[in-house]
C-alpha cells in the first residue's frame, strides 16, 4: 500500500496537522530508543480531545496496543490501533518539561544553539496548539509511542530501555477527523543522561473501510460502543 503523505520529524521536533477519518497513520522508529509523545482532538471540534483515564478504565489496561482505541471525553473513538510491532504504548508518564530536561541534560538555549536546542515535550506541545487556536490550557495527558513504562507490586513506575528497535512501527486508524499534535522529545522516566530522541517517519496511508469484524472495534464491548457513537455523531451531521 503507497503512502499518500510521510515526513520525518527529527530528535527533539514537533509537527501537527488535521488528518482526515478513514487513514492509517503509520510511524517507524528509525533508529532505536524512539519516543514520540502524541495528542488527539476532534477536528471539527477541538474542545473534544482524546480521554487518558476514560479509554484505559474502559479497555482495562495501563498501556496502549494493538485493538486499543483512544477514546475522546466524549465517549467516542477518535483513532484505534490496528497494527504494532512492540506490544506496549506508554500512557501514563507523560511529557518533559523544561526544568526537567536542563537538570538531566544540562541547559541550552536556542541563542547559542539555534535548532539543536534540547526541546522539551511541554515547549512543542504549546507552540502547536498556539498554531492551531488552543492553549497550554488544553494540554491533556499524552501517549508516549514506542516507549514501555511499567509500575511494580510498590507502585514505582519503571522504563525499558530496551524496548524500542530501529524499524519498529505502530500503526493507528484515524475514526474521526483528528488534530494530531506531535512531540519528538524523550519519555520523562527515561534514564539516559544523552538527550536520546531519534527520528521518527509518519506515513499517512488510506484505511479500508471498518467492517464488524473489525479487530478493534471487537476488541472490548466498549470499543464497539465509542466507535458507534462515533458513527452517530457523524450521521447526524448527514456525513
């Protein structure tokens, strides 16, 4: 299947755009040890956003993969991940700040080294949200693809480093037409004291069209219901 659209986004960049419903948005890690921390908003409404809490409660897990689908507040499925090579989304640590990244890396400013400036996750995010009419307000918890992070019986989370090959690739289907907002900045819990972001290939790729055995919208009876109520929500629009 030829991509209709790819670009890379390089260690430590950003990129957002609308991408409309009916899409695979396939991302590869071209080189080990990738992070990129991801957001979602309905398009077409861009108080709708997606629901860490919502689609972990209803999918009864901590991290995200292949049949998970990221549920909006709204109770709707605004993508779903129906290809993944690793088996395990971190959704729970969230992004770098910019304290935090100068105590692990040491500071830098943009001044002194214009791009190569260690961006931090927080920076990217409200930059792109600026650009697309939203705020740091509307900064909501973020899927870290490619990277695991996983709590002991105590309740300590803890990173994999070795959980992200060069080539591996998630893929996910866009249910909705998304505002995808993208930070190629580290996982917060990574121990690495090198800045470790790697580049990251987006592929946007047409999606056949879901039929009901589709794996994910089987996947939980919720996910069935979200990706209904997102079809309702499009059909009262006569769309």
């Amino acid at each position: 299947m030829s991509s209709i659209w790819s670009t890379t986004i390089r260690p430590g960049g950003k990129w957002s755009g609308t991408i409309s419903r009916g899409r695979l948005l396939r991302f590869t890690a071209l080189e080990a040890g990738a992070n990129v921390s991801l957001l979602l908003y309905n398009a077409k409404d861009l108080t709708e956003h997606y629901n860490m809490p919502d689609s972990l409660k209803a999918q009864h897990t901590s991290h995200l993969t292949k049949g998970n689908i990221l549920m909006s507040d709204n109770g709707r499925s605004l993508a779903s991940i129906v290809d993944d090579q690793l088996g395990w989304h971190d959704t729970i640590s969230g992004y770098t700040s910019r304290a935090a990244t100068d105590a692990k890396y040491g500071k830098t400013t943009y001044q002194e080294l214009r791009n190569e400036w260690l961006h931090s996750g927080q920076e990217n995010f409200a930059v792109e949200l600026v650009r697309n009419g939203l705020g740091v307000r509307d900064l909501v918890p973020v899927v870290n693809l490619f990277s695991k992070v996983f709590c002991d019986e105590q309740g300590t989370m803890h990173f994999s480093p070795e959980h992200c090959q060069a080539g591996a690739a998630v893929t996910l289907r866009t249910d909705m037409d998304v505002l995808l907002v993208l930070s190629n900045t580290p996982n917060p819990l990574d121990p690495s004291g090198k800045y470790p972001s790697v580049p990251v290939q987006i592929e946007v790729l047409e999606a056949e069209a879901v039929t009901d055995d589709d794996f994910c919208l089987n996947y939980r009876p919720e996910n069935r219901r979200a990706y209904e109520n997102t079809q309702e929500y499009y059909l009262l629009q006569g769309l």
